[in-house]
C-alpha cells in the first residue's frame, strides 16, 4: 500500500506524444493543489479590492443621495465581509496545517504508524 505522501509526490505525465508541454510534465498533484489555492486566495482577494474600490467611487459619486449612499455603503460592507472570509479560509487552513498536521496545501496527510 502506498502511503499518502508518496501519492502526492509522483509527477503526473503530460506527455502525450502530439506536442510538448515543457516544465508542466513534472506537475504533481501537491504543486497543483498549491497552485489552485494560491490562484483562488490571490484572485478572491483582487475581486474583492475591486469590488472595495467601486463601492468607495459610487459613495464619493453619491451626491447626497441617501438610496445611492447606503447601496455604496452595502457594497462596501459587502466586499469587507468577503475579504475577511477569504483570509479567515486560509487561517484556518494554516490552523489545520499545525494543530492536526494535515497540510492541504501540499497534500501531506499524516499516516497512523502501526497498521
């Protein structure tokens, strides 16, 4: 039986004989898993600083408005929230990763000794 570490370092093959892919022929599935994360906390993160950005212009671009103003307000409490959720899943994925020894960043789940 292979254990869970072995798995996530074996490189997958992408050769597949038509054309050639470079350095992603040595991806494995703990440096993809790593990729995937780091692409969705890096890009949630953006959409959100965006998303701050706008409602702070439509709330300068109010005018007074109390229906302009309070949508602005929503959007911003709104992207506030988001942004703390997003940063809140990768404490808690750092908090897994020391407390229970799983690390889904690289895949390593610890094996039990003795079976």
């Amino acid at each position: 039986m292979l254990s869970n570490s072995l798995l996530a370092d074996t490189p997958i093959n992408l050769n597949s004989g038509v054309g050639s892919f470079g350095n992603a022929a040595q991806i494995t599935p703990a440096s993809l898993v790593r990729g995937v994360v780091l692409l969705l906390l890096v890009g949630a993160a953006i959409i959100f600083f965006i998303m701050l950005l706008v409602g702070g212009v439509k709330y300068i671009l109010s005018g007074g408005d109390k229906g302009k103003t309070e949508a602005a307000r929503g959007q911003i409490t709104a992207a506030l929230i988001g942004l703390v959720i997003v940063f809140a899943a990768w404490a808690i994925l750092q908090l897994m990763s020391s407390l229970i020894g799983v690390d889904l960043n690289t895949l390593q789940i610890p094996t039990l000794y003795g079976q």
